[in-house]
C-alpha cells in the first residue's frame, strides 16, 4: 500500500485552507505547529522536527523558508519537502491543489524537494 502523505501547517497558515482540506478529506493527516511542541520554533527547528516526523511543511512563508529548505538540501540534511503555498491565492485552488497532490503522489516523491502553488 502506498504510504499517505501527512502535512505539516506552519503557524501563519490559512485556517480556511485547513477547514476546507478537512471537509473535502476528512482522513487527512494533517497537525498544525502550533498543536506540537514546536509552537514557536524557529525555521530550522520546525524543518528538522518535519523531517525525523516525515511530513511536509505547508508554508506561507517565502521569504525566510525558501532559504532555509534549501540550505538543508545543499547540507544533505533530510527534508520532507516543502510546499509554499502563495498567500494570494484563491482559498478553492489551494485546496483542490492540495488535494491533487494528495491524490498523485506519495511521501517518498517529496523527499528533498520544495514546489510552489499554484502548481
């Protein structure tokens, strides 16, 4: 059996984004930072927590993460991959974009990887 893919929200995340997720996939596997003991963490320490717990951050922020993924990557630390998503984007898309990747890959896919929505 395939293994599910899990996600990680990052603090800032859009809570419409998280209702909407849940209402259309009720089995999602899906803890926000904030609910952990992360809450407050910085950047590296949440992309290190996400990496030993194999799920993938969701992200506003494009600023200040983007560099710290890819200094992971560059170090050949793990990562379990990072989705930023554009905070301008339509609430809708972002969930049926979310749910596509759901549908269409597994965690392994993600390893090491960083992509932006829209896809």
């Amino acid at each position: 059996s395939t293994q599910m893919i899990r996600f990680l929200l990052d603090e800032n995340f859009n809570g419409k984004i998280v209702r909407g997720l849940r209402v259309r996939q009720p089995d999602i596997d899906m803890i926000r930072i904030q609910d952990t003991e992360l809450s407050g963490a910085d950047d590296p320490a949440v992309l290190e927590w996400a990496a030993k717990e194999g799920r993938i951050l969701l992200t506003h922020d494009l600023a200040t993460m983007t560099k710290y993924a890819s200094e992971r990557i560059a170090q050949g630390l793990p990562l379990a991959g990072v989705i930023f998503i554009q905070d301008t984007l339509p609430v809708a898309k972002a969930i049926d974009d979310l749910l596509a990747i759901l549908g269409a890959s597994n965690p392994s896919d993600w390893e090491n990887r960083t992509d932006f929505l829209p896809l």
